[in-house]
C-alpha cells in the first residue's frame, strides 16, 4: 500500500490546477497578458488569469476544491462548503457542495473522492462558458477615463432539485472572472418551472471556509480580525455613509461550529463567509418565474498596505462600474428662471464648462409632467445642447412626507414615521411607482442629461400591505431597491449621468458625496479651505477622483454669511481660485452652488484659465490619488496622482496653509507610476530637472511654496 503522502501527491498531479509560480509583472503597473482562461481536465475545472485562480471539481456535486491569489500564494480556502444556499418555503437547501470531510482545517486532495452530496442538496447538471456579459450596455455620452466595458470569462452551473416538493426548480451559479485583475464575480439565477407559488425566504450567494487571521484562543467573533486577502463588495450597498464598508448590507463573517481544530476555544474565529442580504429576500416566486440574486464581487489583495489595497479597489470600480470613469465638469444653479438659465448655460459655454444641474432649491419639479412644464425645460435643455453643455437636475424623494397611504410603514408601530430620515414614502406605494414613471417621463421628454437624485434609501422596511409595489414587510426592501435600480439601469443605458447619495455604482450611478459635513460650509472660507482637503484626502483612499462630488458655496448655504460664501465673486478670486485648483486638482468635481460662474471680467478669466488648466492636465487628474500629507494647517500639504501609460507619470498638488512660505524636501513614491530609475520633474510649467529614483522608487524633490498658496510639480 502506498503511503499516505505518495497517494496525496499523485491524486493531487491529476488536478487541472492553475500556475504555480507568481505573476511576472505586478497589475496594478501593467495588466495586459492576464486574461481570463477556463480550463477543463476530467472532472476538474479551474478558472484563472494568472492573478486568481478557482478551481472545482464536478462530482459527487460541484465542489470548490481551490481558491488562490497567485501574486502572493495564498490559499483562501481551508474546506468544502455548498456553492451557494436557498432558503425555499421555510425550509434551507444546499446548492453543491459535499459533506464528509473530518478535518476542517485544510483541504487535501486525496479526501475528496470519499465526499458525498446531501440527499436535499441541488445536484450537478452541466455547465456552460461564456464571455463576461455586461451588466449594462452603457456608451459613454462625454469625457471619461476608460470608455471599455469588461471583460473576462464566465463558468455557469446548473443545478436541479433532488425533493419531490422542489421538481422543476434549477438554479444556476454564474462565477465570472475579470481580465487583468484578480477579481471574480458571483450571483445565482432560480427559475421556478414547479406547478406551485414559492416562498423565495433567502439566498445565500456565497459559502467560503476561509483560514484565520489570527491565532487566539478566547475572543468574540466581533473582536477577532477577518481575513486581509479577500474585499468582497455586492450591488447591495446602501445607509448613506458614502463609504462601501459602513453601506455593505451582504458580507457576514461567521463562525464555523464544523471547525474544530481551530485554536479559539470556543470556536468563535470568524472564518466562514457569507454573502447574503441582511433583510432577507422574502419575496414569493410563482410557477414560471425567473429570480436573479445580487452580484458579489471578490477582489483578492496580497498585502496590508493601505495604499496598494485602495488602488486595487479603484481598479475594481474603474474595470466593473467604467461609468464611474465619467467625469463632466458642471455647476448648481439656484433658479429655473429661464432667462438665469439661459445665462448660467452662456457663462459655462464661455468658460469651459460642461453642464448645468438645476439644484436643490431652484424651483424644479420633474415631478411635474404637464405639457407646459416639459415645454419649458426641453427649449432650456435644447438651448444647452446648442451650446455643447448639458443639462439637468435635483429631484428629492427621501426626508418628505406624502400621506399616510404612501409613506413607508412603520412594522413595530403600524404607522408612518420611524423610516431612516423620519418619515419618507415608499417607493413600491402608488405615489412611488407614479414618482419613477414622471421622472422617466420628464427626462425622456425634454432630453435632459443628468439626474441628482437625493434618495431613494432602500433600508427603509415597509409593513404596508396595500402597496402594489411589494406584498407586505417582507419583501418590502427587495422589491423597492429593484425598483430603484430599474430606473438607474434605465438612465445609465440611455447616457444620463446620474449623481446619487449612496453606493449605487454597480447599477449604473456615475457620483457620489465625496464625503463631508454639510454645515462646515457656514464656516470662514480659510477653514473651508483646510477641511476641502482633509476631505478630498480622506474620500479618495477608496474612491478614484471621478467618483466624488465636493462642495463650493457661491452664494450662502447653511448659514455663515459674507465670510463662507464667495459672492461677490470679483471680491473674493484668492479664495475661488484656490477652491478651485484643490478640487480640479485632486480631480474632483465640486458642486459650485450658486446664481452665476463670474460677475465681472476678471472673474471670467479666472475661471477660463483655472478650467483651461484642468483641461490641458485633465487625463493625469483623474488617476488615482497617491497620499502624501494630509492637511493639518501647520504645515505643507499634498497628493500626487500617478500613471504608468499616460506621458505624464505624476501629477503632484501641494499646497501651504501657512502664513510664510514653506521650503521642504519632499519624497514622492513613485512606484506606481512605472518609472524604474528616473525621472524628469518641473514646476508648474518651468525647467524640467531629472531626479534618480532610490531603490524605494522614490524621488526626493526640494520646492518652495508660496505663503497661503499652492504649486504644482508634473513628472515624465
């Protein structure tokens, strides 16, 4: 008889695996060359890009026998768990999987044969590849970043039901994996072919035994770190934090009872991934019905580093979401009246500008379809489109009331009142369908180009049982976050940009708040300046430029008077130019809120060169932000964008809130731009000097900045 290790060796030889050694060239300098492969070898099945691999095995059921990032070796996966689960008319059903395995800790392959699947389990059927199909069909309608829609492979399993009760169900599995990032996305279809009406409680969309982070032997799950080497993030991601992780509504990081060998002694590591949302589905799913679960997205990081784990989740946003690339320059008017609208639509023609919203506060009403409100605001949006500038608006849904048959209702009480911003309406109620089909009305009428959407926020649960938009409390947060992102999906396919306050990316919205507090903007505008910064440095670790809106008050908001705002505008040009330059700087769009652009020739020519500046600068802007200093108002502060394919490889912003000029050595990370072992530097647009790179990358460059000023520095 061969001995254990000799058996475990040859059976694992018989495994289509994928590569062995580490990627040749890191992927976040240069992607090309990792594309997506399936490959098929017996029973085996392995999906790979050279940065990721999944690997499975098709009997006794579909088992994931492998789970790695091939940059840093980790192997994600300790144990065999089901695929996926459904929770069908109270009763719970495995979808894949095996039981069987005694040790929990790791996984070899000599103990998969003695595997055996479930007799409730949803058993193998046959599987599919396909290309990644998109999830929108979005073309880009102006300037963006990267125009292309992704692209990869997609491994598709059908499942079906074993129990009588079940016949006619199948499920699919769809796992697609990305070119050129070590991502994969996961979601499940359910086509109820039964005779009968179910009761869809939950799905569960992914299962992932993954090892500890960390070895302690007490310790509550909450206080136990999860493991570093997986992000996972879904199109389910709402509270209005502005921020993915405080909105995930689907990640759970359990504990596994199975796992007996783990080192907590009472078996509370927190090593078993869920994904599934945190209100459960709770819809009804009638005979011929077709469901599809949320998109869960797995980025696999290889490090701790707080930088390079940002710029791989903005890759991931630049590659699944390119709309989010999009990033038109525009500006809040305050008025509807159509003769300041006409004016603002010149003035931003005049200086570069590229679109106009009709903000909060300006008297648009989209909920308004008479024939006399569309006529007026399409000869606006004609006008616009005349001049090459786009044109939209602000439409409220949340923090309002409707009436007590509309709004949302309350399940601990019965009534209206206790939603997320008081009371709100519900958008499954008649008053919220009529709401969405207006909104389609009005901006397919008059051709409107973008959309500002405060609300819907979906976490709102519903006890209304006369709603025709949803059955009851169950499905009441399901069915309202469909509905929401019908009408996104809607816009997106017809070239609307849509700025939303929540994390709605994944379903078409091209800008969220970059992250601030509203009141601040009652504050000096010398304070304005300062927190401006501290706000763009922190709203961009995660976030890339085009994502985020800031704010610059024009006229008075929140209070604060003359000393907050900046009208007069020709009185105050020191401090509009510099709001300007930190956001166009970071690549940021602000919402400049407020009558008017300029009020005087100077003005005019201040914002001309401030937008003919971005312009000139405007592709390197709107890379990733490297941090360098966050502002502190003591001493110089600054980012630095970086590219490895563009002319310039870095763009560098630093800026000085003190009262003196400041003269520092500073050092610029220069890694992610590409560059090996120099570089050539000029301020501003001076003489460009050459600098060797230290075997950090790092060039260390001395420069003067003006007292209470700003300078820049550009790398090629």
């Amino acid at each position: 008889m061969k001995p254990l290790w000799l058996l475990s060796a040859a059976l694992y030889s018989t495994l289509a695996v994928a590569q062995t050694k580490p990627p040749a060239r890191d992927w976040l300098i240069d992607s090309k060359g990792y594309a997506a492969t399936v490959t098929e070898k017996g029973k085996e099945i392995v999906l790979s890009n050279g940065l990721l691999s999944r690997s499975f095995r098709v009997a006794p059921n579909v088992i994931c026998t492998d789970f790695r990032n091939l940059t840093s070796g980790e192997q994600l996966l300790r144990s065999v768990k089901p695929e996926a689960r459904i929770t069908i008319n109270g009763h719970d059903y495995q979808i894949g999987g095996a039981g069987g395995q005694r040790q929990h800790a790791y996984l070899l392959p000599v103990w998969l044969d003695s595997l055996q699947s479930g007799k409730t389990d949803f058993i193998y059927v046959g599987h599919q590849l396909t290309e990644i199909k998109p999830v929108l069909n979005w073309k880009p309608k102006g300037w963006c970043s990267n125009p292309q829609l992704p692209t990869g492979k997609a491994l598709i399993f059908t499942y079906r039901a074993q129990t009588p009760e079940l016949q006619g169900v199948t499920v699919k599995v769809h796992y697609e994996l990305f070119d050129g990032i070590p991502l994969l996305a996961k979601w499940l279809e359910i086509t109820n072919a039964a005779a009968q009406t179910l009761k869809l409680d939950q799905v569960v969309n992914e299962i992932l035994a993954t090892p500890e982070e960390e070895s302690t032997v007490v310790g509550e799950p909450d206080k136990i770190r999860t493991p570093h080497g997986i992000y996972v993030e879904s199109n389910y991601t709402f509270n209005n934090s502005m921020t993915a992780r405080l909105s995930d509504q689907t990640t759970h990081w359990k504990t596994d009872s199975s796992y007996t060998s783990q080192v907590n002694y009472d078996l509370q590591t927190p090593c078993l991934l869920e994904v599934h949302p945190k209100v459960p589905v709770g819809i009804t799913l009638a005979a011929g019905e077709h469901f599809e679960s949320i998109r869960t997205y797995e980025l696999l990081l290889d490090g701790y580093d707080r930088e390079r784990n940002g710029l791989a989740k903005r890759r991931m946003y630049r590659t699944i979401a390119p709309w989010s690339t999009e990033n038109p320059i525009f500006m809040h008017l305050v008025s509807t009246d159509p003769v300041k609208v006409k004016n603002i639509i010149d003035q931003c023609a005049a200086t570069g500008y590229e679109g106009v919203i009709l903000s909060f506060g300006s008297g648009l009403n989209m909920e308004d379809t008479s024939e006399a409100n569309i006529t007026k605001f399409k000869a606006l949006a004609d006008y616009a489109h005349n001049k090459k500038v786009l044109l939209g608006g602000y439409s409220l849904f949340s923090s309002r009331r409707i009436s007590d048959e509309d709004d949302v209702i309350n399940p601990a009480t019965g009534k209206p009142g206790g939603a997320f911003f008081g009371n709100a309406p519900c958008l499954g109620s008649k008053w919220g369908l009529g709401y969405l089909a207006k909104l389609k009305r009005f901006i397919t009428a008059t051709g409107f180009d973008i959309f500002e959407n405060d609300g819907p926020y979906p976490g709102d649960v519903c006890a209304s049982t006369t709603h025709p938009g949803h059955a009851g409390k169950d499905d009441s947060q399901w069915k309202q976050i469909q509905l929401q992102k019908g009408l996104y999906h809607f816009l997106n396919q017809r070239g609307v940009y849509i700025n939303a306050p929540d994390w709605y990316f994944m379903d078409g919205t091209n800008k969220i708040a970059l992250g601030y507090r509203e009141v601040n903007f009652s504050l000096p505008r010398a304070e304005q300046l300062i927190l401006n910064r501290q706000n763009i440095f922190d709203g961009t670790w995660e976030k890339t430029p085009s994502m985020s809106w800031g704010f610059v008050p024009l006229s008075e908001y929140q209070g604060g008077g003359a000393a907050a705002t900046l009208e007069p505008l020709k009185d105050h040009l020191d401090a509009y130019e510099q709001l300007m330059m930190q956001y166009y700087g970071a690549g940021v769009q602000a919402c400049y809120r407020g009558p008017r652009l300029y009020d005087d020739v100077s003005t005019q020519r201040l914002v001309q060169q401030v937008i003919s500046w971005y312009k000139k600068y405007r592709d390197i802007l709107n890379t990733d932000v490297i941090h360098l200093r966050r502002a502190d108002g003591r001493d110089w502060d600054g980012i630095m964008h970086v590219s490895p394919v563009l002319k310039q490889k870095a763009m560098v912003m630093l800026y000085n809130p003190t009262t003196q000029p400041v003269t520092r050595e500073i050092a610029l990370p220069l890694y992610y731009s590409g560059l090996v072992n120099k570089v050539s530097i000029r301020e501003k647009e001076g003489r460009p000097l050459s600098y060797i790179l230290d075997r950090n990358y790092t060039a260390h460059v001395k420069v003067t900045i003006p007292a209470s000023g700003y300078t820049w520095l550009v790398a090629e």
